[in-house]
C-alpha cells in the first residue's frame, strides 16, 4: 500500500490504487474544522470525483511520528492518476492535546492543566498542518 503525505495548502498529483483509504489530518490530537472544509480527490484522465464519507468518530493514533486523526474514508475501484487538494481550510484549527478547556475556565485543574499543557493547546500554523492518505 502506498501513502500519500502532503501540506494541506498543496494541491498534489499522485496515483492511487485500487483499494480502501483514509484520509488523516496530521499534527494534533484535537480538531475544529469549518463544515465547508472538504478534500477533493479527482482523476486527472476522466475528470470524475471520488466520494468521501466523513468519519463521525475520529479515531486518533499517530502516523509516522506524528499525531493523527482519521477524517474521511473513501475507496476506490479504478486505478489512475489524480489531483488531490483540500478546501476550505483556512480557519482550521488543530491542536497538539486533545485536552480542551473545563466548563469552569478558572478552575484549579484548569489552571494546573494549562501551565502543563500550554504549549500543545496552541493552534498549529497551516504550514505545519499536514495530510495523509493512507
């Protein structure tokens, strides 16, 4: 099986073989994304579009050394070349800890847990956010 790995502001142009993928979001344990954000994964030759469904229960694991989370799956039946890009991603938000905020902000725990874990609530830079299909 061959992976895929690119930044998420790229367009790539790769082959894909027939099979079943998932598509991650690496870099973070936590995700906020846009409703509107989406992948597009297009063969180059016919112009047709492959369906993704979005996972409803974002699995988190780590891939490559690197956190990830699985967004969508799609399979395939056709061997070919195609474009792959994704939209809408500009306002995405991934987080290292998939810790978020506690109901009560200046409760002792979350006072504890952000002198901790301040550095990995910080929102990534796109530059660093990457995705991998795999």
């Amino acid at each position: 099986m061959s992976f895929i790995q690119f930044n998420i502001q790229k367009t790539v142009e790769k082959e894909i073989f027939y099979g079943s993928y998932y598509i991650y979001i690496l870099g973070g344990h936590h995700i906020e994304a846009n409703p509107d954000f989406y992948i597009k994964i297009e063969n180059i030759d016919t112009g047709k579009e492959i369906e993704l469904t979005e996972k409803s229960l974002k699995g988190r694991d780590f891939k490559f050394g690197k956190k990830a989370i699985q967004f969508f799956l799609f399979e395939t039946n056709e061997y070919g070349k195609f474009r792959i890009s994704a939209h809408n991603f500009e306002d995405i938000v991934v987080k290292n800890s998939i810790l978020e905020v506690f109901p009560f902000p200046l409760s002792i725990p979350n006072i504890v847990l952000s002198a901790i874990l301040g550095r990995s609530r910080k929102k990534l830079e796109l530059k660093d956010i990457e995705i991998l299909i795999a």
